[in-house]
C-alpha cells in the first residue's frame, strides 16, 4: 500500500513518502537533486557565527541546493503564509543552533513540521553536523519566542 508506514524508523534513518527508509548521512544525498532548508533562529542571522556554520555545511555538502530561512522569507508573516509550501518542496532540514544553544519557537515549529511528513532532520551544533535524533531538547525559562529551547547532544551516537 502507496505510503504504509510499519512502525517508526529505526534510529538515524527517516522514513520519506512513498520511499524506501533512508539515512540521514550524507551519502543518501545525491548531487543537484537534493534540497535542504537551513533554519535558524532570528538573532543567529547575520552573525559571523551563522556564516561560519554556512562555509562548513556547505563543505561538507557540496552538492545540496540550500533554501536558507533568512533569504526565503521577508518577515513572520510571509513564513507562516508560504512555509507549507516551501516545506513541499524540500528533502530536508539542517538547524543551525544560536551560539548559546538555543533555537527559537519558529525554528522548533520547522522542525516539528519536516519530522511530521519524514524529512530527514540534521543539527549543527559546536561545529558538528549530526542527526536530530542525537540531541535534547529542553524549553527554556522564561519563554522567549526567539530563545525558546536550548539544544545538546544526548549522547546517543
């Protein structure tokens, strides 16, 4: 049956539609086919941080076509209008944690939404890229939309 799931993925992999299981390394990704969204929070933009981790993702993968949040959308209200679609049409997610090692409640949303139809969900955290399924997420006291969750490795490897 077209798009059947048999129970959750196993650890490190990602289930698309209509798709076989596939992991989320790098090597599942195939040259100028591949688009990932890269979403960050809001006071990461600009900042020499962000374009630090930007040359190092891009290094590591130099054949994805990347959609960065910051160039795609003007403002809160044209993300909340065209994400859904925007979303359509990506393969998957890399975040990019503020250097404090939170992300915002935008962010968190984002992905919430990609791991909801099976995009594959990649973290870039202390200079490292890894699974989403590595890290923690803990909200963060008091709420702040643009600081909303704090992020660590769990130590799963």
């Amino acid at each position: 049956m077209k798009g059947k799931r048999d129970g959750p993925p196993q650890r490190g992999y990602a289930r698309r539609p209509d798709r076989e299981l596939m992991q989320i390394p790098t090597a599942t990704l195939r040259a100028g086919r591949v688009r990932v969204y890269v979403a960050a929070s809001l006071p990461t933009y600009d900042t020499a941080h962000y374009a630090e981790a930007m040359r190092e993702i891009r290094a590591c993968l130099p054949d994805v076509e990347f959609v960065e949040a910051r160039t795609t959308f003007v403002d809160s209200s044209d993300w909340r209008r065209r994400w859904r679609h925007v979303l359509a049409s990506l393969d998957g997610l890399i975040v990019i944690v503020h250097p404090d090692g939170t992300v915002g409640a935008g962010v968190l949303q984002e992905i919430l939404d990609a791991r909801l139809i099976g995009r594959p969900v990649l973290v870039f955290v202390r200079g490292r890229i890894r699974p989403i399924a590595q890290h923690m997420f803990r909200f963060v006291e008091p709420a702040n939309p643009r600081r909303f969750a704090s992020v660590a490795p769990s130590g799963v490897r």
